[in-house]
C-alpha cells in the first residue's frame, strides 16, 4: 500500500451493496429498544452541498453509533417537496414543478447514496406526492372541528416577486425583506386561513423550560417569538367615542401619560379617516410602521386619564399596532424612548413620574428626561397618593384602584397564516358556496388533487377554471373550490410522524407506532429554523395529543443546531461563487474522507472553515490506517506482553472510554481526536519494539470500529482484513475494562511525570541522562489525601494528626499536611499506589524512547527520606543521574 492513497470507490460501492444485500438499515415495526434519529429534511433544490453532508453526516455517525450499541434504529429520510422555488424554476424553464422536483430527488437521492448515509428508505417521504398532502389536508379538517381554523381579513405581508403572503418569520431583517427573494414586503389585507396557535401560547412558552436537551439559544429564541408580557388592561374615555380599551406594562408611569395614541387601523381611526382629510390622508398615505421615525396626526379629540381626570389629546400614530395589545395606548414620553421620539417630534410634554430608587433616607430625585426617557423601574413621583411607591407596588396598587382596570397578558406570537396565493403546494381543502359560504371538504373526498399547473402570471389555481368548478358539499349548488394553498411549514410540522408509519393508508401515523418511537431521540438541523419549524412542530405535537391520542406533548428530546461549513471566514454560496462540491470531494477523495474531514474539523455546533489541506490530510490518515491493518493481516508481530503492552492496552481502554462518552454527547470531534491518537499511539509501540500481537489487534480493532460511524466504508474493508464476523455496521461498540475518571487521572500522571523529567533536564542543563528513577510517595500520603478531600474540618493538620499512622511520620506529616492545606481548594483525588505504580512501570518506555536512559519506577521503601519528601499522591520524585 503507497501513501498515494487506496482505491476509494472501489470500496465505497463494494461496501454499499453489502449494506443493501444484507437490509442493515432497514427499521422493524415492532421494536424493544427504539432510537429515533432524525436529520431535518431537505428542500430538493437539485445538488447536496457541504451543509447537508454535515447535517446528514452527524445524523448518520450518531444512528450507527447506536446501533453498534444494540438499539433497534429509525433513521429515515425524505423531501421538503413543495415550495415557491420549484414553482419559480418551473416558470423559467417552462416545465411543472412536479417534473423539476423529482429530478432534484433523484440527484440528491444518488448523492446520498454515495455518502454512505445508511437511511431507511422505504420510510420515504415525499410532501409534493397526494399520499402525504392528503393528511395535510386530513389534519386542517381536524384542527377545524376543534376550532383551530379561522378564516378572517386580515393585514399580511405580501411579496410582490413571489406573488404570495408571508408568515412574520418569513420576513427579514429591519428592512423586512422576503426570506426567499429579498424583495421589500409590502403590507395588504386580505381574507386569510389561520392555525390558531395562539390558544397554545402558553404551553408552548412554559414547556420550553423542560426542553432540557435543546441548546439554550434556541430556547430563549422560541421564548422571544412568543414574547408574553404581563400588564393592565384599562380605559380611556375619549368624547364622543365611549371608554377605549389600552394595555400597558407600566401603569405605574400613568401620571405621566401626556398623550393618547390609536392604531391606523384602530376603529375610530377608520371613522374618523371618513371625516377628516387629514387623518385620512395620514392612514392612506403617510402612515409608515416600518419607518425610522414614529409619526401621526392630531385628531383634535382628547381622552380622560382614568387617575387624573385630565384631558390629553389624541393622535393616530403609526407606531401603534392593532395587532399589539389593543392597538390603543397611554403614552408617556418621560419613560418610553419610542413616545418620547414622538412627543419631541410634535412638541408635547415630557414629564417625569419615576425616579431612580434613592440612597437610604435620601429623597428621590427626578431623572432628566428631556434628552431621553428614563425606562427603568424606580420610585413613583409626581404621582399623587401614590407617590414613594416603587414600581411593582405601584402597579398593583394601581391595577386594583382603577375602576376599568384589570391584570392581563398579551404576547409578540400571532395567529399562524398558512393561506399562500401559489400553486406548489398543498390545496386547502375548502369550498366555497353562495349559500352555505366556506365548506369542509368531506373526508373522503380527499385527497383534494392539484390540477396540472399553468404557467402564468399570479395564483396558476386562479386560471385552473375546470378544476375550481365543483359543488357544495353540503347543499349540492354550484361552488368554487379555495385556491390558496398552504404554507409548506405545514409539511414539516409533522412528517416526522409519518416516517413511522409511511404507507398507512386510513390516518397520518399509526398511533401506536408513534407512542412507541416518539419523541425523536436526537434531531439535527440549522438554528435558521430555530423559530419557524421547531415551534409549529411543536404546535402540531400538542393539537395531536389532545386530539389524536399522541402520547408526547413535544416532538424533538435532544435538538442539536449544527454549524455552518465557511470557505475563508464566509458562509458557503452559489452566489458568492464559494461552493465546495461534496461530489468532487467524493470522486477525488471518497466518501469517507469527506465525512472524516467534516466531523473532526470542529464541534457540530460550532462553524468551521472548509480545508483543502485537511481533506488532504484526513485522506492520507485513512490510507496509512489501512496501510497499518493490511501489514498486521498479512504477518501477525510475536513480540511479548509486557509492561509496554499493558501500557498499550490501557490506552486502547482510555480511548474506547473517552471516545464512547464523546459519541454520547454528540462532540464527534473529540472522539475522532482521540482514535487518531491512538492510532499513533499504536504506530510509535510498532516503531519502538515487536508489538504483542493480541494487544496490537485489539488495538486496531478498536479503532476500526471507532471510526465506523464516520468513515463506513473503509472500517467496512479494514473489519473485514482482521477477521471481523459480518459487517462493522452491525458489530458490537467495543467496551472499556476502566471508567472515564481513571483515564483522566493515569494520563494526567503519566503527563505531569513526562513534563517534570523534562523541567529537571532543561534547568540542570543534562544533556545525556544515565539513568532515571521515578520514585512513588509513600502510602500514608495518599491517605493523607483522601482525608484532606473530604475533611470539612478548619483545622486540616489537626485532624491529620488525629490518625496514628500519619502523626508517627513526625515533621514529614506536619510538612505534607501544610501543603496540603495551602492547597486544599485545588485538591483532587488520585489514583491508589499500587495503580500509581503499575501505570508508571507500563509508561516507561516513553520516557526511555524520549530521553534515551534506562527507567526505574521505585517504591517510596527503596530510597531515602530526603527523596520521598519530594515524592506526593500523583506527582512522583524523579531522581536523575547524569
């Protein structure tokens, strides 16, 4: 074997059809120990690129790892089919998005293929196909009869290139760009399907605290979107308008509320617009909610502050909201940056009401708040009765003084708008009827089917006219079937329940099935889908367990958000001109290599830089590893079992340890750093002397089957050069005779005697070492230790000196237990002495090989007094002779 590298595709497909020969990945019904690993599913957009093979790398590494470890494995895959793209590639290539999107399929189905993903696939699913959409629709029915569908007017983001609506995740950025085209939204009112997620709102906030294996920024992001805040709910009496409900979070700054502030689109906004020409002219034209700068327009009516009984005037300003709390407010620019903006820009007062809480016995001083409001909490002044009050008294006080007033809640999350004006997508299964208005499609009806499509401009479901034509299906007459279609978010709101049971032909999921595999064990996907996906899937999650006996309230246990894959500091694009092609990358290097290079570059939530240097180097590793297994299977070493063999084995040990604790954890890269260090571990003992032919097969057993969920194919080749029954893919994990800890602190003690060896010979200037003793402290030391560790005592030396065997030692003991003292935060336990020992003699030979001197590891009865004084728990004397 050259180092010029192994025949890589040959063994990928050798490899390949094995798998397929022997169904390694295909998932039983009926299981006993169910593991449900999940990548997000891809939009076929045509060519896998590096962040998929990440994506799928980390799900496939992590699926073998468990089967290795016995577990009966769901890992499926499939396509996130619909969606505007395809429709838009269809236009421009005048063909149907049906015919595009499955060509995208089938190249990213070979593509995966040929990375070895080890997927179930025939659990595929496909969104675009009527088998799938069917439940789609299926489930839209059922959240109608529990009275999670509502069909209202409604002001929506429209993007004029795409043609279509926009959820408020869709939109971007404070420009407020479309997420897919980067057109400017424009705001229109439209009649609109709604999912009624709101009635989750607080489930969905509460339940992210026990969501303990997501990433916290993701947490706080869904906590964020949901955005509950408490406050009151209270009435201002406008003349000739009645009481008008506002809500605020700081009713304790009331007595500073110097103007009344109402929506565009608030009702007497609309009213008065038909009456007034300047209103009107403000609502129709000038009114900008997304602008720089609040604005509005006096309307001439003034409001009764409900504690004063003064009179304020009231504007229409388009930084209110309808959609936000009542979209009516109090405004006290003293205390609030965005009424102060405004009430500088129109000229009204700015008064102080809370101050900053004052030093004891001081009184509180008002803030200067004609250059900027002053937001915090504080102590009320200017505020009448309720002046000294702080802040959280003040609003309760308030809140339960104010006739109108009441505690409320309201929150950032919207009602979701599923109603797209596109025609990939799934039909809403919805007619409409002169008479009986919007209608239900029955059950089985469905699937409501999309006609074939028509390029043309706008809603092609528009222009499909035979296909709208139908009938009411309640009184018969004439009707037109809904056109919109629904967002695609629906889609992957819960296909990964379908994935359980794909054909079944009579409901979404098998219902026991699900309970069985659900929730899925570990997802993986980007954190750009932290809002959006994760929160309507878990929607989904709860509607179904309160309507469709699903035994899980959340779909997703461990989330991991993976990392980007950059090139040079920036984010991989085709635009950009910086796309790597894993297809390249496979046909020079192989499979393998890639998915090597890719999970060892960094920790799969963390970005890294793509390297041609490290795929280089990744490449020759696996070509020197098989190099390593095909001398060894072609003349077995006959050297003995010695100490260094025992130091060998016990580093195959650490390794499997270590290793198996990173898999579990999902940081890839730590355990693949150290398979390759004992990959070199394994070369060094080769170099240095006839390795003890057990110990050195087990060696590269290990690492074979270490690295098998990364690099399948040639731990596939290299399981079977040393003899391995069957397939690695379906091989047992190899075990640890030791625990993590013991790793940690042999390897430490073999580290810590290596590096002080080297001090000595540095600072006395040795140049050509004769000999070295490595001498172990003596065992009342190590006890000695062990009491100092769990000693809560404040006199340390007293209670040394309490143990017979300790005060017999005299001044030494008084001097340890000194030491030990000024130490005693730092304190660690350490292996026992005789461990200490045995690690030390099987460790020699490094010593030896680095400074070229025979060693000695001497037990403390073997030297003197002045030589053991230097000698502690973990930290041997070293006596060198030059």
């Amino acid at each position: 074997m050259s180092d010029a590298g192994y025949d890589h595709a040959t063994v990928e497909r050798r490899w390949q059809a094995a798998w397929d020969e022997a169904d390694v990945y295909r998932t039983p019904d009926d299981v006993e120990d169910p593991t449900y690993v999940l990548g997000m599913y891809p939009y076929p957009s045509g060519k896998l690129h590096m962040g998929h093979v990440r994506n799928y790398t980390i799900t496939d590494a992590y699926a073998r790892y468990r089967r290795m470890h016995g577990d009966d494995v769901l890992h499926p895959m499939g396509w996130d089919a619909f969606g505007l793209p395809a429709e838009n590639a269809a236009k421009e290539r005048d063909t149907n998005p049906r015919d595009w999107t499955f060509d995208c399929i089938e190249t990213m189905t070979d593509q995966m293929e040929a990375m070895g993903f080890g997927y179930d696939w025939d659990r595929e699913i496909t969104t675009c196909t009527p088998d799938y959409y069917q439940w789609n629709q299926w489930l839209f029915s059922r959240f109608h009869e529990e009275g999670l569908v509502e069909r209202r007017d409604a002001d929506v983001n429209w993007c004029p290139h795409c043609e279509t609506v926009l959820a408020d995740e869709q939109v971007e950025g404070e420009a407020e760009l479309c997420w897919r085209c980067d057109t400017p939204v424009e705001q229109r009112e439209l009649e609109q399907w709604f999912l009624k997620i709101t009635e989750y709102a607080d489930e969905l906030l509460e339940a992210i605290d026990d969501l303990e294996g997501w990433p916290n920024s993701v947490r706080q992001m869904q906590r964020n979107w949901i955005g509950r805040q408490y406050g009151t709910e209270l009435d201002f009496e406008i003349e000739g308008h009645g009481p008008v409900e506002a809500f605020t979070t700081r009713v304790d700054t009331i007595y500073g509320a110097t103007f009344f502030a109402l929506a565009p689109d608030h009702p007497i906004s609309e009213e008065l617009a038909e009456e007034d020409e300047d209103v009107r002219r403000f609502v129709e034209e000038e009114a900008d909610p997304d602008g720089d700068e609040p604005n509005g327009v006096e309307t001439g009516l003034t409001a009764t502050n409900p504690v004063t009984g003064e009179e304020i005037p009231v504007y229409v300003a388009d930084f209110v909201l309808s959609d936000v709390g009542t979209g009516a407010l109090m405004a006290v620019p003293g205390h609030d940056e965005r009424d102060h903006a405004f009430a500088e820009k129109k000229g009204l007062d700015i008064v102080p009401v809370i101050a900053p809480e004052p030093e004891d016995g001081e009184e509180p001083e008002a803030p200067d708040v004609e250059e900027a409001a002053f937001t915090e909490d504080g102590v009320l002044i200017n505020s009448g009765e309720y002046s000294g009050l702080d802040s959280e008294t003040a609003r309760e006080r308030l809140t339960e003084g104010i006739d109108s007033a009441e505690e409320a809640k309201q929150y950032q999350l919207r009602d979701w708008g599923i109603s797209r004006q596109r025609y990939w997508g799934t039909p809403i299964p919805v007619v409409h009827c002169d008479d009986c208005g919007p209608v239900m499609v029955p059950e089985d009806d469905l699937p409501v089917e999309l006609p074939e499509f028509i390029n043309t401009t706008g809603n092609p479901l528009d222009a499909a006219e035979e296909w709208k034509q139908t009938s009411c299906p309640e009184c018969g007459a004439d009707a037109t079937r809904e056109t919109d279609t629904m967002d695609t978010f629906v889609d992957s709101s819960w296909y990964f329940l379908r994935y359980v049971s794909p054909d079944l032909a009579d409901a979404p999921f098998d219902r026991e099935q699900a309970n069985d595999w659900m929730p899925v064990d570990q997802y993986v996907g980007g954190i750009e889908h932290a809002v959006m996906h994760l929160l309507y899937s878990r929607f989904f999650t709860k509607v179904l367990a309160d309507h469709e006996g699903l035994e899980h309230r959340e779909p997703f246990e461990n989330l991991l958000a993976q990392g980007m894959v950059q090139l040079e500091g920036e984010k991989m694009s085709k635009s950009k001109g910086n796309v790597v092609s894993p297809q390249r990358i496979v046909e020079e290097y192989g499979a393998d290599t890639a998915r090597l290079f890719i999970m060892q570059a960094a920790q799969p939530d963390t970005a890294f830089d793509w390297s041609e240097e490290g795929v280089q180097s990744t490449y020759a590793f696996l070509t020197r590893l098989k190099g390593m297994v095909e001398e060894f299977a072609a003349e077995a070493p006959e050297g003995d079992d010695d100490a260094i063999a025992s130091y060998v084995d016990a580093e195959i040990d650490a390794t499997i340890a270590i290793a198996s604790a990173e898999y579990d954890d999902l940081t890839f890269n730590k355990a693949l750093r150290e398979t390759q260090d004992l990959v070199r571990t394994l070369r060094q003992y080769s170099d240095y002397t006839e390795p003890h032919a057990e110990t050195y097969e087990r060696g590269l057993s290990a690492v074979v089957r270490l690295l098998a969920p990364v690099a399948p194919h040639l731990t596939e080749e290299l399981y079977d050069e040393l003899g391995g029954d069957g397939l690695v893919a379906e091989a047992a994990w190899p075990t640890a005779q030791v625990d993590r800890d013991h790793v940690a602190k042999r390897r430490r003690l073999v580290e810590n005697t290596r590096e002080d060896i080297r001090d000595i010979v540095e600072v006395a200037g040795i140049e050509d070492p004769k000999a070295i003793d490595v001498v172990i402290a003596p065992e009342w030391k190590y006890d000695a230790l062990e009491i100092a560790i769990e000693s809560d005592a404040d006199n340390l030396i007293g209670e040394l000196m309490g143990h017979t065997h300790i005060r017999e030692e005299g001044d030494a003991a008084a001097d340890y237990g000194q030491d030990l003292q000024a130490e005693r935060e730092a304190l660690s336990m350490t292996l026992d002495p005789d461990d200490e020992h045995a690690a030390l003699e099987s460790a020699a030979w490094l010593i030896e090989r680095e400074f070229e001197a025979p060693v000695r590891v001497v037990g403390s009865e073997e030297v003197d007094d002045a030589t053991l004084k230097n000698a502690e728990p973990g930290r041997p004397a070293i006596e060198i002779d030059d």
